[in-house]
C-alpha cells in the first residue's frame, strides 16, 4: 500500500471499478454479520471469474481497503479470507466529513447550520454535545 497516496486517490481507486464496490459492499455486510470473505466465495456470490475477482481483491489489499485475516487450508489449496480495513474507513469518513464542513462553512455557514455540523461530525462516530 502506497501510504504517500491522499485519501481521495486511493479511494477514487478502491471505488474506480464496479466489481470493487460490489467486493467492498459484500464485504461491508459481511463484516456486519461478523463474517470473512474470500476471493473463492465472492467469485460464487457475485457470479464473476475467479481470476477477476481475485485481480480487484488484490487491488483492494495494495490499496490498504481489505487485509487478509486468515488462511485455511481447502482441498489441497490455502483459501484466504479478508476483512475490512476499519482504520482506513474511519479515515476515509473523517476526510468526507471534514470536506464537508469545509464546503459548509465556505458557504458562509451561520449559527442555524449548527446542527448539520454537528450531525456530518456523529457521522464520524464522535460524540457531539447538541
């Protein structure tokens, strides 16, 4: 993962191809439900080729979106199951957030604009005196 790269870049990267979204909101909703993917298992739910999905998986790791959190042995191969990078979302929602406000308050954001603030912060998972 190259760390020089700015927020914007590597998600403009991470959500630059339809099948890395479709691989990062299946693996969102498996992280919900506690869950690890892999390429073998995202390749049978989204109906795509193995060596696709295997290609934007490995996109997603260099970006630093999934990591890989397990191997298993399988049938004489080694299944790899990934997670969520919890680290780079909570960065990539403080970036969208702050951006928010910025455009915000560039807009001449006066006193009745306090709560929109104040919620665009919660969004971050802040706690925000009301």
């Amino acid at each position: 993962m190259d760390r020089k790269k700015s927020i914007a870049d590597r998600l403009a990267t991470i959500q630059g191809h339809p099948l890395r979204r479709q691989i990062m909101q299946t693996a969102r909703e498996a992280h919900a439900q506690g869950r690890l993917v892999s390429p073998v298992g995202l390749h049978k739910q989204l109906k795509r080729s193995i060596s696709h999905v295997s290609y934007h998986v490995a996109v997603l790791r260099g970006e630093g979106a999934l990591e890989l959190l397990e191997t298993v042995p399988r049938r004489g191969a080694v299944e790899h199951l990934y997670g969520i990078n919890e680290d780079l979302l909570a960065e990539i929602t403080d970036s969208v957030a702050l951006d928010q406000i910025a455009e915000l308050i560039d807009g001449g954001t006066e006193l009745h604009r306090t709560p929109e603030l104040a919620k665009i912060v919660r969004s971050t998972g802040r706690p925000v005196e009301a």
